[in-house]
C-alpha cells in the first residue's frame, strides 16, 4: 500500500476544480484512489527491480502545498526484522546513489524542496514495514532526471548543477 500527498505544481499547468492551488490551497483530499494512471508503472518498475510481481494499492493525495510530494509504502515482512535492520538495508541499497538519504527519523518536505534529493527513513512494527520518502516532485522529477542523463552521456558528474542544498523556505 503507498499513500502519497503531492503539492500543486505536480497538476500540471491547466487548473481544473481539483488541480489549481487555490482550490488545494488549505485542503487535503485523495483522488483517483486505487487506479490512479502510474499504478502501473510502479509495478512494472518493481517487478524490474525485484524480479517479482507486487500487487499495488495506490492511494494519491492533494497536499496544501506548492512542491514536493511526501509518500509513505506500507509493505509486510517476509521474515522477523527490526527497525535496524530494515534501516541499514536501506542505506546499504542505496549507498551509492548520491542524491538519496537515508536517515533515522521520518523526512519532511521542507527539507528536499528546491534540490534533487530524495530523503527516506523506515519504521518496524511486528510484521509490518512502513517507509517515508519525500522529494521536490519539480527538481527530482523529471528536471532532474533530464539533467542527470545530460550529465551522464556529457561524460559529467550525476551532481553536476544539481547539488544545491534545499531552500526549506519554498
């Protein structure tokens, strides 16, 4: 299961009833919940990932928020784990990815808006295994996918333009 609150610059540019910010502005609500249209793209890229299908319940959000989007995944275990051991899996499975933190208390969007980070942190209760990942949905997104690659086929640094701390202020 993964519920996830997007703010508004994630609608896209024409408003409609529940995409311009006025509306968003001091309200929360779900839409499209459980059929949302990159359902399946994510199962698709954890199957990718994994190499086993899952089975999604996709519940998205309007946050009251400009940037950023804040998801939790809630999974169960396939074995006993603890909260240390999910922790350091997680940072061991993303080590080397620069613009991923791992870190012991649960992210807040404040903290990615305006960079190219993505902040993570995990939880464990008896079977149950819940993650909280924040980005800034505008810079992480797509931008910063494409200035990555450009990076990348330029013979560049992944970092390269895309390193600023985040402003916390937007």
């Amino acid at each position: 299961m993964v519920s996830a609150v997007t703010g508004s610059t994630g609608a896209g540019r024409t408003p409609t009833e529940t995409t311009h910010h006025p509306n968003r502005q001091s309200n929360l609500f779900a839409y499209q919940p459980l059929r949302h249209r990159h359902e399946p793209e994510v199962c698709a890229l954890a199957q990718a990932a994994t190499g086993k299908p899952i089975e999604l319940g996709f519940v998205p959000h309007s946050g009251p928020f400009a940037r950023g989007i804040h998801a939790t995944i809630f999974a169960r275990a396939a074995h006993s784990t603890t909260r240390e051991q999910a922790l350091e899996a997680l940072t061991e499975f993303y080590r080397d990815a620069h613009f991923v933190r791992v870190q012991p208390t649960p992210p807040r969007v404040k903290d990615v808006a305006g960079s190219n980070y993505a902040s993570l942190s995990v939880d464990v209760a008896g079977d149950t295994v819940v993650v909280c990942c924040v980005i800034d949905n505008l810079i992480k997104g797509a931008a910063g996918g494409a200035i990555q690659w450009v990076n990348r086929l330029s013979g560049w640094a992944d970092s390269d333009g895309l390193a600023s701390p985040a402003c916390g202020w937007i």
